[in-house]
C-alpha cells in the first residue's frame, strides 16, 4: 500500500482518548489576558516537582485554583494542596477529582503549623501577598509542618523587577522580597538554603537583580 501521511495521521488520531479539563478561573483570565504567562507559571512548577521528586508528601502553601498541582503530582505520591479560599478549593475537588492523589484542603499557615509532617512544601507566587507583621508566624508555621530533613521551596517575584508588573500585581504585591531578603529568611529558618533567579522559562544562578522571579530553596527545618 502506498504510503500515506493523512491516512497514518488519521489512525494515530483515533488512539487518542477524548479528555476535556476546564482550567480554573485563575489560570483561565491569564489565559485570555497573557498566554504567554502560563509557559512561566508551568515552568515554576515543574522546577518544584523535579527538585521535590520522590518525596512522600508535599504540601503546597495557596494553591489558587490547583493549575499546578497536576505537575507536582506526576512526581509525588501525595499532593495536599491548601489555600484560604474555601470557594476556590471546593471548585478544585470537582474539577480535578480525575488527579486521585491531590487532596484540596483549607489550612492558614499564618494561625498554625498543619496538621502532619510531610516531607516538603512549596509556594509559588504566595510569599509577596502575605503582610511583612505575618510573614514571620506564616513561614515558621511551614517549617513546623515538615520533618527534620525537609524541603521547602519559596518562589517570588524579585523586589527589582515590580517596575515591570501590572497595576493589578502590584496592588497584591505587599510584600516583595530581593535576593538579600531570602538569604536572611533562609538563614534564619533552614539549616541549609540556596537561591536561584528565573527569567521566564529559565532557572539560573546568574546575576540576582536582574532576575524577575525568585527561589529560596530551603533544607532541614530549623524547628
């Protein structure tokens, strides 16, 4: 039979299931408003993943509407996702019950440590929405909820980089942090930390001022 790109395509086509998911209200107004940003947002929680990968259980501090907990949990056994919008996170239970190792939670991390131990945490885009008079109860509530040997990653935008953020980021953003800023939270509440820059995709250790986002990598609790 001659060969056929079409006809081979079309019976390549007919193997792959039907699958819709309805992105969150989140991640679908970036979306419309700036599609490009959700290459960043994934590119954020695939570095949590590959750097978390193996562990037990994780948590992540404010989930929004769980765009990326999908990634976490293709590397993870389990995935506690919580956040303080309990709207949002019964939206999340229907709409990614299919991801059966995610659970959605209501927790504050700025009233108490949480409930277990896990073996990592992660916030992606949290830390700069948290009041600076919380922020010390907020992280040292998140160290409390890990082992002795726990990973925490903290990405944020970079303080350098506000000049550049939308008028609705920067009404959110009360509390934006520089390199400077995470080396002293890191020194004060992990044993060991490293700091990482990120320029849209690209995770880097270059020059920190000139990075727009952020990552406090923290390692072993100092509880």
């Amino acid at each position: 039979m001659k060969d056929d790109s079409k006809r081979l395509w079309l019976s390549l086509d007919q193997k792959i299931d039907q699958k819709e998911q309805a992105l969150g209200r989140y991640t679908a107004q970036a979306y419309y408003d700036d599609p490009a940003s959700l290459a960043f947002i994934t590119s954020r929680y695939k570095f949590c993943a590959k750097m978390l990968e193996g562990a037990e259980s994780v948590i992540e501090v404010g989930c929004g509407d769980g765009f990326g907990s999908a990634l976490i949990a293709q590397r993870i056994n389990r995935v506690i996702c919580t956040d303080i919008n309990e709207d949002l996170l019964e939206n999340n239970r229907v709409r990614m019950a299919q991801f059966e190792n995610i659970e959605y939670l209501y927790h504050d991390f700025r009233e108490a440590p949480f409930a277990e131990s896990v073996s990592g945490a992660y916030l992606v885009d949290v830390l700069e929405h948290i009041f600076g008079q919380e922020e010390h109860a907020f992280i040292e509530n998140i160290c409390k909820s890990l082992d002795i040997n726990g990973v925490c990653l903290i990405g944020t935008p970079n303080k350098t980089a506000d000049q550049y953020a939308s008028p609705l980021s920067r009404e959110g953003h009360v509390n934006l942090k520089s390199h400077e800023d995470l080396d002293r939270i890191g020194s004060e509440f992990f044993h060991n930390h490293f700091i990482f820059g990120m320029n849209d995709e690209v995770v880097h250790t270059g020059y920190p001022a000139m990075a727009h986002f952020l990552w406090l990598l923290g390692v072993g609790p100092r509880n």
